[in-house]
C-alpha cells in the first residue's frame, strides 16, 4: 500500500518518525494505535517535498536530530501540524535498544510521539546557526593551528635544542630564531611546512574573528556580557550561540539553575531511599565549547579583584583549585542569566578594562585605528583611572567578603532544631 492509498483509509491522528541518515529518512507511523513502516524517503530536496506534500495537516512528525535534521523539518514544517527534533541519546528505548535498527528507531519514534513521551528541542534562529558555525569553525582551526605549533616544538625536542627564548616563537623574533638553529634538512623542511600552515590558519582566523566582531559589536546581549571581567568576544559569541542570539532567547530558561543544567556545568547527584544525596563531577551535557570558555574566563576573572575573585577565594579554601574555577564558572553563567534577563550590565565593571576590550573587538571589526589624542586636558591619567578602578574592584570584593561572613555566622547562630509550636 502506497502512501497516497494510506491517507485515504486512514482519517487523523497519526505520529510519524524518522531516523535521518545523510542519504535517506526511514518512516514509520502510528495509525489508529498500529504501527506502520513505510517506504525510505531519500534526504534530498525534492524526495522531501514529494514526501511532504502526501502528509496530513494534522499529523505530527518526529525525526532524529542529526547534522541534516534541521534542513528536512524545514520542508515538512509548513505541512503538518507539528515537527519535533528529538535527541535520540537522551532516549532510552532507543539509545540501548537490544535491537539497534534504522526501521526499529524509527518504529519507537513514532510510538513515543503518539504517547506524547517526546520533549520538543529549541530551534535556534538563522543568526544563531550562523554563528554557531562561525564558531565552531574557529575553534576547529585553532586547534589545527596548535597541532602546527606542537610540531615544531617536537622537532626542537628531539634535536635537543632549547627551548624559544621569547614569549611568542612563532612571532618576528621567533622565526628569526628558529632559523638560525642548525637542523637535518628533513627537519627544516617539517618547520617551514609548519610555518606556512600556521600563516594560512592564522589568516583564516582573522577572517572569522571579523566576522565575530562585528556580531558582538551589534549585539546588545553580547555587549553586556562583555562588561563581566574575563568576558572577552570569543566567550561572549560562544555563549550566546549556543543560548540564542536573540534578545528573548534567555528566557526560555526559566532559572539559572534550568540554564547551569542546560549548559552541563550541574554536579551529578545519586540518591536512594533514606540515604543522603551525593554529588559527583559535573555532568557535562551540552556544549562543550561553552564549558571550555567559561572556564578560560573564570582563569582569567579570578586575576582580578571582585566579587568573582572572592567567590573563587572561598571555595578553593574548601575544595581546592580545580573545582573552585568550575564553580565560578557555573557562578558566571549564573550572572549571565540575571544580566541578560533583567536587561542590566555588571555591577562591579571596570570602565577602562571594558573600553579597551571594546576597542580590541572594533579594530577585529576593520574599524579605523586612531592616530593621536584631541589635546584636551584630563583630570587624570590612564594609569591613575587603573588604579582608582582597582581599589574600586577591592573594595567590591571586600563587601562581597563581609556579605558573605555575615551570612555564614547568621546561618551557624540559627538553631538547626526549632522547638515546635504548642
């Protein structure tokens, strides 16, 4: 029985799954409470379209999230009821299904959704994918361009040379000195190749950091997380990528703890009849670009005085360093979440640290470099604006320490048994 056949012998009501592959879809469907398998549909655009335009308006469609899953529900969006992207890891009849086949995923597709057992995920907008690519794509070059890096390392090493001098080996200064180091001649060769990647990597880089810069600089989100110490346009992008680039994208989160989960930054916990609950390591589902650049920005933060420095001061007192940076991590998510929500820039910002960073990202942009001052006088120097905005800093973090003692002795003074009321 074709599927043209079907639709006339079967009235409304059916859920269909897809198991997407890169090549073809494979369709079952639940109708009137009995599965069917119908025939593969092939992943391209017009087998789609032809697909799509034999389902009902008021059937509801299931398909596996995979690199192509977005492009096939844009098709079949506009003529059915509904079309969900589902991620299959988080599905247990399918992820250790004793029988692990394309027609059985699609089979238990199909049964969840018509037992209303599958959770819609978030599709993001065309400016959050394209950003989502943007990244993605950088963060792969930089690592290729670390593996160049690296190569040349093992080549001093297992030459027994030195390590480079200077801070930048791969600088002006460095390559000068690289090239004075007496190698084989298939060493020197493996250099200049390294060389020459790291050249056309760099290049790309920038090409893509353009890019970036210009999305953060037109972003009032993302502007207002730069004002966060440690915050700079790659974390700032990362984030906002993976959350949603447009303004009301932060709330379909609606606590920071839903966002911390989301983010894969949460403790996991196992807890079992009377026994107390245990946390363990973080969960680290989600995107691990964004917990990657937390992280980086919570190293960099914590070198500043400020409530974040306080904050990681006290739990590395307790814990130790390793899981005194994930908490202020989660801890800095945490304050994205308030940021973005209530519209407001951090409080404890230093304004000539954040307009440095904006002018950085406007030069990454191919703005105008600017060539000399206006003359007119100032009440104080860069150096001395610094300093006041550090002892500003300090002093944020002394209140964030005194806060924080005061509630410690509150919560020690504060009987843990409270005598019933008579």
């Amino acid at each position: 029985m074709t599927i043209t056949e079907e639709r006339e012998v079967f009235m409304t009501g059916r859920s269909i799954g897809l198991d997407v592959h890169r090549d073809f879809c494979e369709v079952a469907a639940v109708v009137d409470a009995r599965v069917q398998h119908w025939p593969r549909v092939s992943a391209r655009p017009a087998p789609l379209l032809q697909f799509a335009e034999q389902l009902k308006a008021d059937d509801r469609v299931a398909l596996e999230a995979t690199g192509n899953a977005l492009a096939i529900a844009r098709i079949i969006r506009s003529h059915v009821a509904e079309v969900l992207i589902v991620n299959t890891n988080q599905l247990q009849a399918i992820a250790n299904s004793k029988h692990k086949t394309d027609r059985h995923d699609a089979r238990t597709l199909a049964q969840l959704l018509a037992a209303g057992m599958l959770e819609h995920s978030w599709l993001p907008d065309e400016t959050t994918r394209v950003t989502r690519r943007r990244v993605g794509r950088r963060a792969n070059l930089v690592v290729a361009r670390a593996r160049c890096k690296n190569e040349i390392l093992a080549v001093l090493h297992r030459n027994l040379k030195n390590k480079p001098p200077m801070t930048d080996a791969f600088g002006v200064a460095g390559r000068e000195w690289l090239a004075k180091q007496l190698l084989p001649g298939d060493e020197r060769d493996t250099i200049d190749a390294a060389l020459r990647q790291i050249d056309f990597l760099t290049e790309e880089i920038t090409t893509i950091e353009h890019d970036l810069a210009n999305f953060v600089l037109a972003s009032p989100e993302a502007r207002r997380l730069l004002s966060v110490p440690g915050v700079g346009m790659i974390t700032a992008a990362t984030f906002l990528a993976q959350i949603g680039t447009a303004p009301g994208d932060i709330n379909r989160f609606t606590s920071p703890r839903k966002l911390i989960g989301y983010l894969g930054l949460d403790p996991r916990v196992r807890q079992s009849g009377n026994a107390p609950a245990n946390t363990g390591r973080i969960s680290k589902e989600g995107a691990s670009a964004v917990r990657h650049m937390l992280g980086e920005s919570a190293l960099t933060a914590i070198r500043s005085p400020g409530p974040l420095r306080a904050f990681y001061l006290r739990i590395r007192s307790r814990r130790g360093h390793p899981i005194a940076i994930v908490a202020t991590a989660a801890k800095m998510a945490k304050l994205f979440w308030h940021l973005l929500v209530r519209e407001e820039d951090y409080a404890y910002t230093l304004a000539t640290p954040l307009a440095k960073k904006i002018r950085t990202i406007e030069l990454k942009a191919g703005r105008e470099r600017r060539r000399g001052g206006d003359g007119k006088p100032v009440a104080i120097n860069r150096e001395q604006r610094r300093a006041l905005e550090r002892k500003i800093a300090e002093h944020a973090q002394a209140a964030y320490e005194r806060t924080i003692a005061d509630w410690q002795r509150a919560a020690a003074a504060k009987p843990k048994n409270p005598p019933a009321r008579t």
